[in-house]
C-alpha cells in the first residue's frame, strides 16, 4: 500500500476526485499537455479523506486537487493549470499575446467566481441529491473531530467548518438557489455575447480559459440545466465542437452524472488504491 508520504517521492502526483469540478479542470490540462501523473484519489465522499490532517497539511483548505510537482506543493484550480502549462512541455495553453492574456485572466477569474458548489448541491436532483443536502452533519462532525484533536491546525478546521455550515445553508434554500441559476443565466449570457463567432474564449488556439470553461458548461448539463446552456446559442455551439476533444474522455469530464462512479464511491466498493495515470 502506497503512504500519502511515499508520493512525494513521485515525479508528479495529482490529489484528487473524480467527481470535484476543479479536478476536472486540472486534468483537463494535463490531458491537453499530454503529461502522465501518478493519481491519487481522495475521497470527499463518505469517509472525508480531505479533512484528515495529512491532507490538512498539505492543502490547508482541504479541497481538492493538489498538485505535487518534485516536492513542490501547488494548490488552486486555477493556479494549477498555469503551472502545468508553464512546467511541462506540450501544446502551449496560455493566449498568445498580452491583449489576449488580459481577456483570458478574467474568463478565468469569472469561471472560478461561479458558485457551481451550491449550485451542484442544490439542484441535483432523487434520492442522490437528498443525502448530498444531508451529509452536512457527518462533515461537520468530522470537522470539529479534526479540530479537537489537532489543536494546531484549530483555525484551519474551524474556517473550513465555518465553510460548510454557509455553503448547505445556501444548498438548501429554494430561493437562493433560484438566485444562482440566475446568476449564472447572466454570465452564460456575458460569455455568448463574448464569443460570438470565434473560436475559442481567447487567442487562437484552445487554452487555459477554454478548459476551465468546458469544464464548467459540461457540468451545468450533468445537473439538468441543459435549457440554460442551450438558450444562449453562442455558447451551445462553442461547447459542442470543443466537447469532442479527446482529451475530455481521457480527463474524465462529466457532461452527464455517471452513477455508477457515485455508488462505488458512496459503497466503497473500488479501493482508493494510486495508480497511474496518463494523460495522453
């Protein structure tokens, strides 16, 4: 069995979930790069593997992905796919020049500002969406255990218990979740304004903002907001060429929920082993 600690030994080391929206996102651009990386599964499921006080330590969010890159800790979405396309060889993802660098910054500030989280949890939709609004008891009790018991990481875990209480209020407030679909009604109505017939969201080539955002939009259609998508034309028809990337089946993205991923994950029924991965 593999030890959180021996990872740090590997060459390049992804924490992450299959399931979590910004995991996706990162292995979307190493998908992209073509870069292999040892993986590493944890779990934000039942067990809560991400407030264990390993992974405190080295993501003090306990939030997933985590890049580990020859010993170096990299955390954020956002601040991830940069390094990986700054770090490794392969198609060059950042936009070509400064104009384009200043338009490719703010689709990624804008995509990482969408409260998909909420949004995710409060709109999903049976049985599954039920126990997703009602685990908030096992993740807090778990939380204020990790905050008892490591009193040196206490700040750590009361922010993230802080987090969590604000995040399922919202969850399950009919009215605030309206508001999100709204809110997020209007920045897919600013981005189909914004790409109109181009290509891509910045430069000439698929990039950085493109990954983040073909990771967004593939979500909103896993959560049955197909309509919403698909109202703004520009935006529809941008996603249904760039869905048929091959990188998006090697990353694992999810325009659909895969059930049968989430029974193994809430049954435990496949070992949370490491395994290689290549992205490529």
């Amino acid at each position: 069995m593999v030890k959180p600690w021996d990872l740090y030994r590997m060459p390049i080391t992804l924490f992450h979930h299959p399931g979590s929206l910004c995991s996706q996102k990162v292995r979307l651009a190493l998908a992209e790069k073509g870069v292999p990386f040892e993986s590493r599964v944890v779990d934000i499921g039942p067990r809560a593997e991400n407030y264990e006080r390993w992974y405190a330590e080295l993501n003090p969010r306990m939030v997933v992905p985590t890049l580990v890159h020859d010993g170096r800790v990299v955390t954020d979405s956002a601040r991830i796919v940069r390094y990986i396309d700054e770090q490794f060889a392969g198609p060059v993802l950042r936009a070509e020049t400064d104009e384009a660098r200043s338009i490719e910054d703010a689709w990624i500030a804008l995509a990482d500002s969408l409260p998909l989280r909420e949004l995710s949890y409060g709109t999903l939709r049976g049985p599954f969406g039920w126990i997703l609004r009602h685990s908030d008891r096992v993740r807090l009790r778990k939380l204020e255990r990790g905050r008892d018991a490591n009193p040196d990481l206490a700040p750590l875990y009361q922010a993230r218990i802080d987090d969590v209480r604000q995040w399922f209020e919202v969850s399950r407030n009919p009215r605030k979740v309206s508001e999100l679909v709204d809110s997020v009604n209007a920045t897919l109505a600013k981005l189909d304004a914004h790409i109109g017939q181009r290509a891509f969201i910045a430069g000439a080539h698929y990039g950085l903002a493109d990954i983040l955002w073909t990771v967004v939009i593939a979500r909103l259609y896993a959560l049955g907001l197909r309509s919403t998508v698909d109202a703004h034309r520009n935006v529809a028809r941008y996603f249904a060429r760039i869905e048929q990337r091959p990188s998006l089946a090697r990353a694992g993205v999810w325009k659909s929920v895969p059930w049968g991923v989430i029974l193994r994950s809430l049954f435990r029924l496949d070992a949370n082993a490491t395994r290689a991965s290549v992205a490529s």
